[in-house]
C-alpha cells in the first residue's frame, strides 16, 4: 500500500537523522540522502471526512444479461436503490478521500469510502445472497463487502470488485459543493465469482466479468 511505503521512507529517514546526531562517520551522506528525497506533492483535493452523496454504478447490459441468463434476480438492501435506467446507487456514509494530480503520485486516488447500510441481493433458486456495508480503497482498487448467504454470515469482508481505474476520467468539481469522479470500470473479483458459483450452482461466473461503471460524487464541504 503507498502510504504504508511513505511510512517506511520517513521511518529510514528519521533513522538516519538519528544516526547523525549520534556521530555517525557518514553523517554527512545521511543528510545529503535524506535532503534529496522528493517530497510529496500537494493533493488536488482532499476530503478528511466524508459526509455524503454516493456511489452510483450503472450496470452493463452483459451483467443484466448474465442474470438473466442465471435466473438471478437482483434487489436493492437498505438505503440502496436501482433506477429503472438500470443504475445501481449506494449512499456514502463516511471516509475519507485524497486526490493527486494523475502521475504525481501512485496512486493518486487514496483514502476509504464507506457505504453502511446498504447494498445488493441476487435471488435464484431459492437462496438469496446479500452484499452489504461496501468499502471502497480506490488505492487498493478494489471493493469489499459484508456476504450472507440466507441470513448466516459468509464473510465480513470480502474482496468483491475489481476497480479497474484506466478508465477513470479527471476529477470534476461543480458549483453545488460536490466533486465527482466518474467512468472507473467494476470488475467481479475471482473470490467472489467462485461464492457465487458455489452458491448457485453455476460456473458461468469468472473474475474480470464486467459489472458496470461508477461514478462516485462526494460533497467537498
């Protein structure tokens, strides 16, 4: 993780100082090392406390078709919904969210973007699992979630889709007080194709199987 990689760096560097002030015979090569390393740039926007707004996927039609095909249904849990344009909403709840200019920093979306409360069931056979509490780490590039299987919990936090941010267009910031970022493709994880198909029978499930596309709008203030 970056900022797990960040740490370590100033970890070295402040071993280094403390080496320096101890005498060290290479006092000076410490100090010049530590005054060349690149400091990190300024972020573009950065939202220490999330408040609101949401996630929004608008579901491919392949997926839609796959259901189908499954005899899946899927249904909006909790404070989530899906429009009849077929676009799946998830309210924000809380996070965090930082922004570098793209090639600045990797990655240059960081942070945690919760979404309590809600979520996504798929129906078939008469088994019903529920995805719920998503977690969004765009620096992971991956959402997780809470799964259960006809009500018995089958995980609390599982690596459900794949963030795929080549898509991904600038970040946009509008005069109501909201900042959006929009086009990141979702991606079904391997561990959650193989829950799926254990639980429904099927093997028509794979990892990479194109969900849809989000855009997720948060309010900067």
């Amino acid at each position: 993780m970056h900022l797990q990689r960040m740490a370590a760096v100033a970890a070295t560097i402040a071993l280094a100082a403390t080496a320096t002030a101890c005498g060290s015979d290479d006092s000076t090569t410490s100090a010049a090392a530590a005054a060349s390393t690149p400091a990190k740039p300024a972020p573009v926007a950065q939202i220490p406390s999330l408040s609101g707004k949401d996630t929004a996927v608008t579901l491919d039609s392949g997926f839609v078709k796959a259901l189908g095909e499954l005899k899946l249904t899927p249904a909006p849990l909790g404070s989530a919904k899906i429009t009849p344009q077929g676009v799946a909403e998830f309210p924000i709840t809380g996070g965090n969210v930082t922004y570098y200019k793209p090639g600045s920093v990797s990655p240059y979306v960081q942070g945690m973007i919760d979404h309590d409360g809600s979520g996504l069931s798929l129906t078939g056979g008469g088994t019903t699992v529920e995805l719920t509490d998503f977690e969004v780490d765009p620096g992971k590039s991956v959402l997780t979630g809470k799964v259960t299987v006809d009500g018995k919990v089958a995980a609390e936090s599982a690596p459900l889709f794949f963030l795929d941010g080549r898509t991904l267009k600038p970040l946009e910031t509008r005069d109501n007080g909201t900042a959006v970022l929009e086009g990141t493709t979702v991606k079904l994880k391997q561990e959650a194709a193989d829950l799926l198909n254990q639980t429904f029978g099927t093997d028509a499930l794979k990892g990479g199987f194109k969900i849809g596309v989000a855009k997720i709008t948060v309010n900067t203030a």
